[in-house]
C-alpha cells in the first residue's frame, strides 16, 4: 500500500508544475479588490433601499436582492478562508472575519476548520463533516441507524426534503456560528485561541445588532420578522444550490482505502458545466474538481485550469466527472433518496 500510494502521488506532480507555470496559483489581488468592492457597494445599496422605501411591503420584495448579495460575500469569505485573495494568511483571516462575522454573522474560525476537513477528506464518513449524521444522512448505514419516528419519515423523504430544508439553511448557519464561537471562548484552550474567539464575538454582536437594529427600526414588526425569514430562507436557498452539486452521489472512500491526493479529490467532485452566468450563480463552486485539487488558487483562475486538469486526468484514464446543473441536482438528490431506501 505505501508503494502504491507513493507512485500516485507522482501523478499529481506533472499536473502542478503545469499549472504554476501556467500563473494560474498566483494571487489576483486586484480583480478581488474589483470584485470585493462592487460586492460590498450592492450589498449596502439593497439595505439603503430598505431604507429609502420606507415602512412598506416592498421593504419584503427586497429581501430576495439582498439574500442573493449577501451570498456574494459568503463566497468572498469562502475564498478568504482558501487564502485565495491575498499572499498573507494573517490578511486573509482579517478579510474573513470582517466578511463572515461583521457583514453575514458567519464565524469565520468555525467554518474554516469544518471546511478545511472537509477538503482533506471529502466524502470520507469517517473523517468528512459535510458527510457525518446530522438533519440528513449520506449513507445506507447511516440511515439505517436512525431513531425516532419523525427522524426516520424524514430520512425516507430525504431526497424530496432537501430544499424545503434550505429554507431552514441561513438560521442553521448562524446558530452553529454562535454556538462554535461560545464554546471555544468557554472551552480549554490557549489564549491565543481564546482571544480569537472574544474577537468572532464581539465581531457576531456588531452583526446581530446592526442588522436587527436597522430591520426593527425601518419596518413595523410584523415586517420585520417576514423581511427577516426571507431573507434568511433565499440565502439559505442559493448558498445550497452552490453547494449540493458538488459531492452528493459521487464515490465514497471507504475507512481502509487510501486515495493520493489527485484521486481523492478527483473521483469525489463533480463539474457543473456551464458558462459565466453559472459562473456567477455558483460563485466559482462550478469547477469543484480544479478547486479541491488547488483550494487555493484564486477563483477567477479556476475556469483557466479546467482544460489543464481535464487533460490530465484524460491522459491517466482518470473519470473526470461534469454534468449540467439540472443533471448534477438530479443525481444529488437521487442519492440522497437512495440512502433512505433501508427505511422504505
């Protein structure tokens, strides 16, 4: 096995070279300023036009706007967790604490650690996050295990619960981030660690209070709390679409296998093909194949790399998984229908 794993990894190697001497890991400092600015301009514009309405129910039409801008910063913050933005880690930590914590009340020290185990093992039950029990399952063993009458319905409806659940999706991701940043301020840890943690509060606070004081404040109750489930459902919504295509129903490593990194990465993502306004809807989660292979290179450069890492993996015999965007959620939720077969 340690043979095998290290002739693999030689695999890989002819791919990197290419891609660095291609540019395409080099930071593009200057197109995320562009795109960070104009980002950050349309999501204070779509709360000034809260404003600017004034106490009415187009206050609630607004919200949809505003949940789709308040994305574009999540896959800002995203890219800043991969250090894809700027060459200092210390920067890109600055960026995602005031993108994630200030701006969209997501802890930005939680999500990196469970994104980055994600990204060293995807699809891996054992070792994966996005894969361990929750709401949803992702196996049949995980299914089968599974308590509680209303727990099991929803385990066999999985498939066609999945985006009525997203809806819950926005309100899921500030809870976790409130409860993660708590707990590591409570938790046995360093100072540093601790520090760091008062710093995502204080940070989560300003958010929670500049955003309920300015909805409150521009709207009767009543449509405050509407503006507020909007709002937070649409975010939810998009942020799922952005996210479901990219490892639902693709290969599973088992606790004994031992992929090398290309096809660990490789054989566990799938493509969304599409052109820039896909681009733009998944905010660069399209090429999820380029990404997993080099989390951080810059997204703009992610589309450049695909013929590159096609070609490659063409050359090795290596699947190289791409499909449409109504096709990748077919086969995503079809998995997840699939796994609460036990239950049917």
């Amino acid at each position: 096995m340690p043979e095998t794993v290290t002739a693999s990894r030689s695999d890989f190697a002819p791919l990197i070279q290419e891609v660095r001497a291609a540019g395409l890991l080099e930071r593009r400092a200057r197109r995320y300023a562009v795109t960070m600015g104009l980002d950050l301009l349309l999501y204070g514009g779509a709360f000034a036009l809260v404003v600017l309405v004034g106490d009415s129910w187009w206050q609630l039409a607004l919200a949809v706007p505003a949940a789709i801008l308040t994305t574009r910063l999540y896959f800002v913050g995203h890219d800043a967790g991969h250090c894809q933005i700027a060459g200092s880690r210390r920067v890109n930590r600055l960026m995602g604490l005031l993108i994630g914590n200030l701006s969209v009340g997501l802890s930005y020290g939680w999500w990196t650690d469970k994104h980055n185990r994600h990204h060293a093992n995807p699809n891996h039950v054992d070792k994966d996050p996005d894969v361990g029990v929750g709401v949803l399952v992702w196996t049949q063993e995980q299914a089968a295990d599974r308590q509680g009458a209303f727990i099991r319905w929803l385990t066999r409806n999985q498939g066609r619960m999945f985006f009525p659940l997203l809806l819950l999706e926005g309100f899921n991701l500030k809870v976790s981030s409130v409860q993660s940043v708590i707990a590591a301020a409570r938790g046995r840890c360093g100072d540093r660690q601790r520090r760091l943690a008062l710093i995502e509060a204080l940070l989560l606070a300003l958010h929670f209070v500049g955003y309920l004081g300015l909805v409150f404040s521009v709207m009767s109750p009543g449509k405050a709390v509407l503006f507020i489930l909007i709002h937070q459902a649409v975010l939810g919504v998009h942020l799922g679409c952005s996210f479901a295509p990219n490892h639902k129903g693709m290969p599973m490593p088992g606790p004994d296998e031992r992929w090398d990194h290309l096809r660990k990465q490789v054989l566990t993502s799938r493509n969304v093909r599409g052109g820039l306004v896909t681009d733009w809807f998944l905010g660069g989660l399209n090429y999820q194949i380029e990404h997993h292979l080099f989390p951080a290179m810059p997204r703009p450069n992610l589309r450049r790399a695909q013929p590159l890492v096609r070609e490659h993996c063409e050359r090795l015999g290596l699947p190289y998984a791409e499909e449409g965007l109504i096709e990748s959620y077919a086969h995503a939720l079809g998995h997840l229908q699939d796994v609460g077969a036990p239950l049917r």
